[in-house]
C-alpha cells in the first residue's frame, strides 16, 4: 500500500474531497487513476492498494475516505465478492469500478448492488473526471449504452456466456428465499449433497465466495 498527494494548478475546479482510496494492481492503470485522482481536488490524498488484502486494511485503518476507485479484477477478489466486503466494513463509502470490461450485464449487476459508478479504464481522462465530479456530488455513473441494452431474460450467465442450468437457477431461486439445503433438497426432491454440488457450481460460475453474494449478484434477474 502507498500513499501520495497530487499538486494542482487553482485553475481547475475542484469539488469537496480529502481522500481517494485507489485499489488496482496494475502499475499503469494505477499511475493514470492516481492522475485523475489528482484533478478532483487540491491536494487530494491518494492512498492505493494492490490486492484485496491491502484494501481492506487500509478501509479498517480509516474508514472516512471520500471515494474508492475499485478495479473488478483486483488480485484477492472474486467477481463482487471485494465490493461485498467493503460494505461490510463501510457501507457510506461511494465505490466506483474501473475495469476494461464492457459487458452490459456485469455493469447492470454493479449497479444493483448499489455502486455509484462503472468506468472503463479505457475512457479519457476528462470523461472520468467529469464522471468522478458526479459521483462525489450524489450522482451515478454508468454508461447509458449499457443501462439500456436488452437484458438476459432466460438465465444467468457467467462472464464468460455460460448459463446456468434450469436446476441450478431453481437452487438460485431457492436461496433467495433463505432456505437451507435441507429445505432446498426436500422441496426438489433430491439429495442434499446435491444441493451442495449445484451451490458450488453458482458460486463459481458467478465469481461469487458465499451465498449471500450470489443471491444479492442475482436479485436483478430473479425479480
């Protein structure tokens, strides 16, 4: 974990902002959101992390940063499972995700769980400022193509296409109701090592480390 100010010119406008928390493992995505950083505010500290681990200690040693900048690939995480464990630790904190993603579902799936934003690393550094400076005054910021795009309506997929078979949505759907395997392998009739068999395969075709998660990734689809 490093931390570092950023120097600015009283030319720009700035917004009201202390501290950024930067979490992203890649020395040159870092250097440039660490750039971005710099442009909300005068003087802004930016403290960084490059691993889940390193995040979360810097969250549980303040926990009053105004901004997380989270890169959904971030070594220690799987899928949502980083931002899952960030509201636990701070549930105000604004979390913006940076990723070179452009999947319109993953996107959607962010914005379900109550992130405020989803950048791709590839856009240009004024459209993340103008972005950033929404966020940091009660805004969201996704990109409309893909908060209007059709959504999946048969089945969950994974990030790489591959659905959820109809007995593992029907487990799905059952764990959203809060049901135990032992309720769940009664009401399906089968065994409840079965059921355990189908709630690793969803935890891992939805990048998921717990139940909790894979149900709160679903709620979008599962209505």
């Amino acid at each position: 974990m490093s931390m570092f100010s950023s120097p600015l010119s009283s030319e720009d406008s700035f917004v009201t902002l202390n501290s950024v928390l930067i979490a992203e493992d890649h020395p040159l995505f870092l250097e440039a959101l660490t750039s971005v950083a710099g442009l909300l505010a005068e003087g802004v500290q930016c403290v960084t992390a490059e691993d889940c681990a390193s995040m979360l200690a810097a969250i549980e040693g303040d926990d009053s940063f105004d901004l997380l900048l989270l890169d959904y690939f971030l070594p220690g995480s799987q899928g949502f499972g980083a931002l899952m464990d960030v509201r636990a630790k701070a549930p105000g904190m604004p979390v913006v995700i940076v990723s070179s993603l452009n999947d319109a579902d993953i996107i959607r799936q962010a914005a379900a769980l109550g992130v405020a934003g989803f950048l791709s690393k590839s856009a240009r550094r004024e459209d993340m400022v103008a972005a950033l400076k929404t966020v940091l005054a009660g805004g969201t910021c996704f990109p409309p193509e893909a908060m209007g795009a059709p959504r999946k309506t048969s089945r969950l997929e994974d990030d790489h296409g591959e659905p959820l078979t109809p007995r593992q949505m029907e487990v799905l759907q059952s764990m959203a109701q809060g049901k135990s395997n032992k309720e769940i392998a009664r009401d399906l009739s089968i065994s409840q090592e079965t059921v355990k068999v189908h709630v690793s395969a969803i935890l891992r075709r939805l990048g998921c480390s717990t139940r909790t998660q894979a149900v709160m990734v679903a709620r979008d689809y599962l209505g």
